[in-house]
C-alpha cells in the first residue's frame, strides 16, 4: 500500500488504486518540490502568497441546495512562488514567454551535484562544479538539467533567513555549464544567484544562451550523485515569465 493511502477505521485503504497497482511499478519517484502556503518565505521582488477560503461544502450545500458540498480556495500567488521555473523572458525581454518556451527545457535527463560544502559567503565556482561532477562520477551531457544540492535552502526554509543568505553560481561557474548545453539549471535555493550578486549573473547568463533555470526545489540530498529523468513542467500562462512547478526525479528501481 502507498504510504501516502488513507486508511479507513477497518483497517482498508480508502482508494485502493493507491495499493498494489502502483507500488508495483518499476520506478521510484522523488518529490522536489517545496509546499505553498500563505506566509511562506519569497524572493523581495515577487508578490507575497494569500491563499483564502472561496466555499466551503457545507456553505455550497446551503447556498445551491444540493446534497453534495464542494470546497474550493482562491490562491494570489506569483508566477515565481514556492518551487518554481523561470522562462527566458523574465530575465531577457527578448526570450519566450512560459507560454511560448519548448517544454523539452522542463523535462529530460538530469543529474545533481552536491556542492553542499559551499556556505554563504562563498560562491559555486567553475573549481567547485569541476571537482564536486568527478567526485560524483557523473558527466554532463547535451541537453541535461543540472540540480545545485547546497543544502543550505533545507536548512533554513520556511524562516524569513531562506531569502536573505545562500551560495550561488558566478558569470564563470553559469557559463561552464551553458557551455556544455545544460538546458536548465536548478537549486534548492531562492535563486541560482549569490545573495549578494546585485548584477544577478546566473540568470545574465541564462538570458545569454536562451535556458532556463529552476528554483527553490528540496529533496536534492536523495539524488545528489545520480542521474535520473526530470519533470518539472510550468502551466501554460499566457505571457508567462514563469510558473510554479510540481518537480519530480524519476529514478529506475
């Protein structure tokens, strides 16, 4: 049985599709992704999360007169809240909006590198990219997604010091990595960027060389030193600078 099933008083799952159908498949699935929930930690240049309740059963049942209720809440959140991607076009005004940028950036093969000995105030270097990938015994290949586990998002979220203090790429270290054709560049962090990078060179690079980038993922410490199938895929907003995400390691067993 899942280990997620609901379990009724007798002792029998509530969705039995939840059972041996599913823990039979031959895969195991890693969530990456971060909760959203009114008051979460945000990067200073996006819109705070407010999630409100819009009905609930018993008020739809009193209102419509049915025998059956339905709750629904009202999300304002940004393009850029909780674990999320970016397109091209926040960051180059030239590049694709979500809606208009090639799914095959938010899904594929990928690996991740524990640069997780990297504290603030220090930077991920190309030294510390090249040294952490032999360590691994991982090579980066045409078109991966490369994931930064540094750990130091873990550490802090849901605390207000999640947005204020953390390690990231430099222009050298997001240029190594374009220039091997990562496609997409993730971190368990509030940004790819240095806390204190005011010229945000990550994402300069990122705009440079047309990818993209994924933030505020967790879980990376399970699949630091592997290579898996990545899905991370954004709705489709129109004109979209970004989306939040459901990110998942898809990984053989």
């Amino acid at each position: 049985m899942s280990a997620n099933a609901e379990v009724t008083p007798s002792g029998e799952s509530r969705y039995p599709l939840l059972g041996d159908a599913i823990m039979s498949r031959r895969v195991e699935v890693i969530d990456l992704t971060r909760e959203l929930f009114e008051g979460m930690p945000m990067w200073f240049g996006h819109q705070k999360t407010f999630i409100n309740t819009n009905q609930t059963h018993d008020k739809f049942m009193e209102i419509h007169k049915t025998e059956m209720g339905f709750e629904a809440h009202n999300l304002l959140i940004s393009e850029h809240a909780g674990t999320h991607t970016d397109a091209v076009f926040e960051y180059d005004r030239n590049g694709p909006t979500i809606d208009n940028s090639p799914l095959e950036y938010y899904y594929g093969d990928a690996i991740c590198i524990d640069v997780s000995h990297i504290q603030y105030p220090d930077f991920i270097t190309v030294e510390v990219l090249e040294e952490a990938l032999a360590k691994s015994g991982l090579d980066i290949r045409m078109g991966d997604t490369v994931l930064l586990y540094s750990g130091v998002g873990d550490q802090h979220w849901p605390e207000v010091s999640y947005t204020e203090q953390y390690p990231g790429l430099n222009r050298e270290s997001t240029l190594w990595l374009a220039k091997q054709g990562v496609v997409n560049i993730g971190i368990d962090n509030v940004a790819i960027d240095h806390s204190d990078d005011a010229t945000f060179a990550g994402h300069v690079v990122c705009g440079e060389y047309g990818i993209v980038n994924t933030e505020s993922l967790t879980n990376l410490d399970k699949i630091a030193g592997k290579r898996f199938l990545y899905f991370g895929l954004p709705l489709r907003i129109r004109a979209g600078t970004g989306s939040p995400i459901r990110a998942v390691a898809v990984m053989n067993v």
